[in-house]
C-alpha cells in the first residue's frame, strides 16, 4: 500500500521551527521598526527603534542554525527570510491602495489615515532592512563559519559574538542611514548608529549563555548533533562539537 505521508525527523522538524520563528521575528521587527523609543539607563538616554525587541532573536536562531544545520541551510533560511519580507512589502502596499468600506469609522475598523501612518510608513523601514539584510546575514554566516574553522569547532561564545559584531554594524549602518537619514540631523543619526549598534554588541554578548542552553537542549535534550568543520564540501560531518 502506498503512503503519500511525508516523514518528518526530529531534525527536520526543529529546522522547521527554527526557520519559521526566524521569519516572523524578522518580518515583525521591520514592521514595527519605524516606532521609535527613549531608553533610560544608568542616567543616560538615547533613542532606538522598538524593532530591536524581537531582532535579538534572529542572533540566536542565526547561530544555532549554523550550529546544527551548517552554511547552506543558514543561507537558505536567509534566502526564505528576505523572500518573506519582500512579499510582507508588496501586502502592504497593495492593501494601502485599496479605500476603506464607508461603514469603517462607525464599525470601529483602522481608518486610511491611521493605517498608512503606521503600515505604509514601516515600508521604508522593510526597504532598508532588505538593502542591508542579505549582506549582513551571509556576513554574519562566513565569519560564523570561519570562526568555527579556525578554533577547530571550539568557542562557540567566540564564533556566535565575533560574526553578530561583524554583520550588525553593516546592517545597522545601512539600515539606519536609509530608514532615517533624510528626516534626522547628521549628528543624531550617527548617534542612533552607535548606539544601536552598542545596544545589539551588549546583547550579543548577553545572549550567550542563552546560545549554550540552546546549544545543550538542541544537542542533549533532542539527540541532534551540530555539524562539525570538516574535509566534507558541505561541512555535513555528523559528530559532536566541543561547545
């Protein structure tokens, strides 16, 4: 008797997951990101995009998929990631053509004014994002990679900081510089930059130990090992990694 059911591993399924949070939070973080906020801390203030709230989860996704899934299916998640944000762009501009029922206000439903202040004016966060998006993400992967290759598939805090530090100053020079660089002084927006900048470094770091956790429950809690750096073209060594 035939099946026409689809097997799914443990491995395959995690992919899945970890791929389809990676878009949301992405496509999420570029929609939201034209909301700008105050932080206080420590006596200083400084404004950021309230988009750095779920982008701090793509650092870690970004890394465990290199991790457990290697170059190509990090690449690829990139991949699926910018296609997703491309067609999350085009939704948005076409439901900003099309006129609200008449009935609208009375309902209760987003008026035109509102919607286009909030949905059309996050397009020129997304166009940004995307300018700087693929270059950043396979900067982030090479360095990840590299990193990983040179310290022989140890320090995994090394790799997992030093390619986040890397790619993130490109994208957050890019991303700022288009998203605000006509309506913010020279001198604010350089500001933002290394701010911005400084605020991801931080959490970078701070997520480490969330990257182990992750890293433990991926490879002890699911029996799934991370590919190793190896003679293999496309690294797909199954051993273990020391972490």
């Amino acid at each position: 008797m035939r099946r026409d059911r689809m097997f799914l591993d443990k491995r395959h399924k995690l992919f899945l997951v970890l791929a389809a949070i990676f878009v949301v939070c992405f496509v999420v973080g570029d929609i939201i990101g034209g909301k700008l906020v105050e932080v206080r801390l420590l006596g200083f203030s400084w404004g950021t995009t309230v988009g750095m709230i779920p982008f701090p989860v793509t650092f870690l996704l970004t890394d465990l998929l290199n991790e457990f899934y290697g170059k190509r299916a990090a690449r690829f998640v990139t991949l699926v990631g910018f296609g997703a944000a491309v067609l999350a762009f085009v939704f948005i501009t076409i439901a900003g053509t099309v006129d609200p029922h008449p009935m609208s206000k009375a309902w209760g439903g987003v008026s035109k004014v509102a919607f286009d202040e909030v949905f059309m004016g996050s397009r020129r966060i997304l166009v940004a994002s995307l300018c700087a998006y693929l270059v950043s993400q396979f900067i982030d992967i090479g360095i990840f990679q590299l990193l990983k290759r040179t310290t022989e598939n140890r320090m995994l805090w090394l790799r997992a900081t030093g390619s986040t530090a890397a790619s993130q100053l490109i994208d957050t020079a890019i991303v700022s510089t288009l998203g605000w660089g006509e309506t913010m002084p020279v001198a604010e927006l350089i500001k933002m930059i290394f701010v911005n900048y400084g605020l991801k470094v931080v959490i970078a770091i701070g997520l480490t130990p969330l990257i182990y956790l992750g890293h433990a429950l991926v490879q002890r809690g699911l029996g799934i090992e991370p590919i190793l750096i190896g003679d293999a073209p496309d690294d797909q060594v199954a051993t273990s990694a020391k972490p």
